[in-house]
C-alpha cells in the first residue's frame, strides 16, 4: 500500500488533528471526514461518554475509537451496525460484515467522488424487485426462501422486508454453521422488527437454524422456491494477498475461506487454476436440486469464479437447470434482462448471459417458473 502524501497528512491535521488517523485505513480524506463525522456521533450517544469520574470523557473516548479505526478495525465492528437496504443491521467481531464495493465516479470540481455501492445487497435488491414485478402481474400464493450461510441474517431479513408487504405467505429460512453468526442473526430480526424496520409477521415467517451445507445436512427439508447463499468464497492465497488487513486481521476467516475442495491438490498440478474458493458451489446446487428450487443465487468473487461455477453446475446438474447468468456489480437502471452481452461457457449448447458491468456478482440458475420469476413473460415467450 503506498504511502499517504505528507502534504495531505498535514492538510488533515489542520483541519481536524484526528483525521491523519483515520486517513490510515481510509486514504482519502473524504472518506476519513465521513468517519469522523459517524464516530462523534456514536460518541454522542454512546453511555461511556457520560461516567462521574471525568469532567468531559467524549474527546477521550472519539480518539480512543480513532486509534482502534487507525489500528484497522472495521468501522461497523466499532459502531456496532451497518445499513442493509431499509435494515439496520448489528454487526459483531467473529461475523462477517455486510460488503459494500467502492466504485470511484467521473472527477466533479477536481475532487473525485466515491459511490459505496453494497455488493450483496445490490443482487438480493434485485431478486426481489424481480419478484415483486412477477407478483404484480401474476400473484404468488406463497413463497418460500432458504438462506444458506446466513451470517448476520441481512439477505433473510431484506428479502422479507421487500417481499412481505406483496406476498402474504412468506417463510424464510436462513442456516449458518456458527453458532455466533446464528446468535447476532436472531438479534437482528429482532432488532429490526422492534424497530419497525421488518412486518411484526417477521417473527414468525423468519427462522435461523444451525446446519453444515457441506456435510448435505441443513435441518430445514421439503421444497424450497428460491436458495440464496453468500458462502465462504476466498481462496486461501488470495485471502492472504489480496484481502485488506482489516479483514485479515479482524473478520471471521471461517466465512470468508472455505476448506479446500476434494482432489484440489491434482488439480492445481494439473494447471487447473485457483479452484481452492470453490467449494461450496456444488453442494449447494445439491441442495438446491434436493428441495427443487426454482431459483438459485450464489455470490462469487468474480467473472472467473463464475464461469468455473456454472460449468461444475451442469456437469453435476443432469440437465436440473433451464438457464443461467451472471449478474455484475454495476447497474445503470435497466431491469436484468436488458442490455445482456453472452458468453458461451464451455458447455454444449449453453450461452451465459452477463447482466450488468464491472466484476461478476451473482450466479443465478433458473427452473421452470423460475425463469419467468425473474424476467417476465416475455422471457416465456422469447
């Protein structure tokens, strides 16, 4: 990482002498006046500010959190929260935070602006305003989501959110192997539901579980309409080289590195590239063949791993899956099924569509009704 120029050191400094702090993690100093700017305000608020043995402990305790954030602590870790769609969701050391993606924007008056745009909630955005068109148009009875590697609950709690208020018989279940994932999971419903942020009906047609996607063994059986999974995904060499410190030194590695996948040793010596991330990607196809999902969305790192995913899928599949795409982090307004470029995977017969720009997202696999779910009728009839 390069070094942070003096001259912009000192220009912080003079403006706020704690900003150079935060210039560390943040390198730019929009960004570190933002932090700033949030921390004083949990400060503000925060019951640690007001103690009967010291006469103004607020200034002591912002630059007690600065030196944590300098030190590379997440800054949702030290706030406790971070904003998912229209969701407040509490975050906690030993699970993984929310990602948001930093797309650097066109130059405006010489300062360059930053758009936080949140991987995961941008995909599970868009599943469910595709649901949502469908139910307006056709309305679903019911509806039912299993969520895989839940972690925090946001993609569980989000889709209920958006879905809810359109389809009345809605049941979500989410299942994550930690047992501290699956306790701030249910801090969370509840938290969002006190709060007014979920349906008082979250409470009962949202449920976390525990359950091991890789031994095939989640507690929740029958037929499910549409997985969705944010699993472990990092290879173990890009997790050390190409993950931020604070990530290394901070977030959980059980939800970020998988265990490396059956026969990965012969085929890295056979030239095979990088596969040590993939490993979840078969087994939840499994499951998702086993409840006969309509619908499935898996996050991945990149194009790469995308395309390598789609392949194992319709190695493994026999023919389950009617179609597949991948969806990319960057959207300019279209709904998902316009402006698409294809790409031909490596399977017979089989053209992917790449829906959006920049790094590849989501893989999404469809079924039956699953591909008029997603793009309408005219997808029918196409």
């Amino acid at each position: 990482m390069p070094r942070l120029p003096s001259s912009l050191l000192r220009h912080a400094y003079h403006i706020n002498p704690l900003l150079p702090l935060l210039l560390r993690p943040c390198r730019d100093l929009s960004s570190a006046q933002n932090e700033l700017r949030w921390l004083r305000e949990h400060v503000s608020t925060s019951p640690n500010a007001i103690t009967p043995h010291a006469s103004n402990p607020a200034p002591n305790l912002l630059h007690k959190l600065c030196l944590e954030r300098a030190r590379g602590k997440p800054l949702q870790y030290i706030l406790g929260n971070q904003p998912f769609g229209n969701l407040d969701i509490l975050c906690r050391p030993g699970v993984l935070i929310p990602r948001y993606l930093v797309v650097p924007l066109a130059p405006v008056n010489q300062q360059t602006l930053i758009s936080h745009r949140p991987e995961t909630e941008s995909y599970t955005t868009l599943l469910a305003e595709a649901l949502i068109r469908h139910t307006q148009a056709a309305p679903l009875q019911d509806l039912r989501i299993l969520d895989l590697c839940n972690g925090t609950g946001c993609i569980a709690l989000l889709l209920h959110a958006l879905l809810a208020p359109h389809i009345s018989n809605i049941s979500i279940a989410g299942i994550d192997v930690s047992p501290v994932a699956l306790k701030l999971a249910h801090k969370n419903l509840a938290w969002n539901t006190k709060h007014g942020y979920l349906l008082a009906s979250a409470a009962r047609q949202v449920r976390f579980a525990y359950g091991d996607v890789l031994t095939g063994t989640p507690p929740i059986e029958g037929e499910w309409d549409v997985l969705i999974s944010n699993p472990p995904y990092i290879s173990p060499s890009s997790f050390d080289t190409d993950t931020e410190r604070s990530v290394r030194n901070y977030e959980p590695k059980l939800a970020l590195v998988p265990p490396p996948p059956p026969g990965l040793r012969e085929r890295l010596v056979s030239g095979e590239p990088d596969v040590a991330g993939d490993t979840f990607y078969r087994p939840l196809d499994k499951l998702a063949r086993k409840g006969r999902a309509k619908i499935m969305v898996v996050e991945v790192a990149g194009t790469e791993q995308a395309m390598r995913t789609i392949r194992g899928i319709y190695e493994d599949g026999n023919g389950y899956w009617d179609g597949c795409e991948v969806w990319h982090d960057e959207w300019d307004g279209r709904r998902p099924d316009e402006g698409a470029s294809c790409e031909n995977v490596g399977v017979e017969g089989l053209e992917v569509r790449h829906l959006g720009a920049g790094h590849g997202r989501a893989v999404v696999c469809w079924r039956g009704p699953g591909r008029e779910w997603l793009h309408g009728t005219r997808a029918v009839l196409a």
